[in-house]
C-alpha cells in the first residue's frame, strides 16, 4: 500500500477512534450472573462511570500511538505487529464505549485533544528507531495493565459487566507487553518511565471527570 492511501487509511480509522464508532471483533467479554446482582448504588455508578471513561480515553490513546507507530516504521513485519495490536485495543475502545452508554454517559469530551498527543508521541518515538518504539510500547502496556489491576480493585465486586471488560482488556495489555518484548524491546530507562507515569496520571485524573 502506498504511502498515501495508508495515510488515507489511518486517518479514517483515528476518526472513527475519535468519534467512538469503532466495532469490535470480538463480543463484549460477560460472567454468568444474575441481572439484580448488577444494580448499581448511584455513587458505585458515578464512579464506574468515570472508571470506564479513563478506559475509552486509553483506548483512543492506544490507537493513536498504534497508527503512529505503524507510519513510523519501515519494517514490515513490525508494522504487522502494531496492526495486530491495534485491532485488540478497537475491541477495548468498543467494548468501554458500550458499556459507557449502557451506563447513560459518554467518552470524554477532550478525546481529540488526547489522540493528537498521542499521536504525536507514538511517532516521534517510532523514528527514534525501532527498537525504541517496541521498548516504549512495552512500557505503556506494563503501566496500563497495572493502572487496570487498580480498577479491578477500585470497581464494585457486583459490577459484573465492567469487571469482565476491564479483565479481558488486563490480559490482552499484558500480552502485548511480552510481544514487544518477544520483538526486541527493552526496560526503559527510570527518569522515562516516571514521566509517562506522571503524564498518565495527569490524563486519567482529568478524563475521569471530563
């Protein structure tokens, strides 16, 4: 594919990221339960609420660093790579989607805001060099499984729906991470892992209310 119909290509995908109109591949992950041990207080839902929008704004996050990545590249097999990933993370970005308007409420609001400087970031690291790249990937992956684990915790043990989510979307993370370290990525280094953290946490403290 030529450059400019990969162009073409991404940029209708981040659109579709931006304006949550992505479908899944995959179905919704579900537990068996029972509909009325679901009910949710009306702070346990406020607060799922605002769990689920830090999710989706990861998930639109992780879409634009996949198709920066993938621009910055020039290996192929590489490219196939954060293909693959990408497709996972449009299941999450649906997935949470859904459950947001099951809920009654909406993706954050600064979604385009978080997209383009992802964007930005996954292809400045891209052309640093590959290596760099497959590094930065496993790190984000590591801190958004963690940053998962966390919600696990945090979320009513009757909510069924968005455990189940959140758990299958911890898996998928963590495989990711040992894909790109399978591929050649590295530990980062710490000054670089505390500034995506402390970036992350700026993030998330905001699109949990926005």
């Amino acid at each position: 594919m030529v450059l400019i119909d990969r162009l073409i290509n991404e940029f209708d995908r981040g659109l579709q990221a931006i304006l949550g109109i992505t479908r899944a591949t995959r179905p919704v992950p579900t537990f068996d339960t029972n509909p009325a041990d679901m009910l949710l207080s009306l702070q346990e839902k406020r607060h799922v609420i605002g769990l689920m929008r830090v999710n989706h704004v990861g998930e639109v996050c992780a879409q634009a660093l996949y198709q920066a990545q993938k621009l910055a590249t020039k290996d192929i097999l590489l490219r196939d790579a954060f293909a693959h990933a990408q497709l996972e993370e449009e299941d999450h970005l649906a997935w949470t989607a859904e459950r947001l308007s099951t809920l009654g409420s909406h993706p954050s609001l600064l979604n385009p805001l978080w997209y383009t400087g992802a964007f930005i970031i996954g292809f400045c690291v891209g052309k640093i060099g590959d290596k760099t790249s497959l590094s930065f990937m496993a790190e984000t992956e590591w801190q958004v499984e963690n940053h998962l684990n966390n919600h696990l915790e945090s979320l009513p043990l009757h909510d069924y729906e968005s455990r189940a989510i959140v758990n299958q979307m911890r898996l998928d993370e963590a495989a990711h991470a040992q894909a790109a370290l399978d591929s050649g990525g590295v530990e980062l280094s710490w000054p670089i892992r505390k500034a995506m953290s402390v970036c992350a946490k700026m993030m998330t403290t905001i699109a949990y209310y926005i």
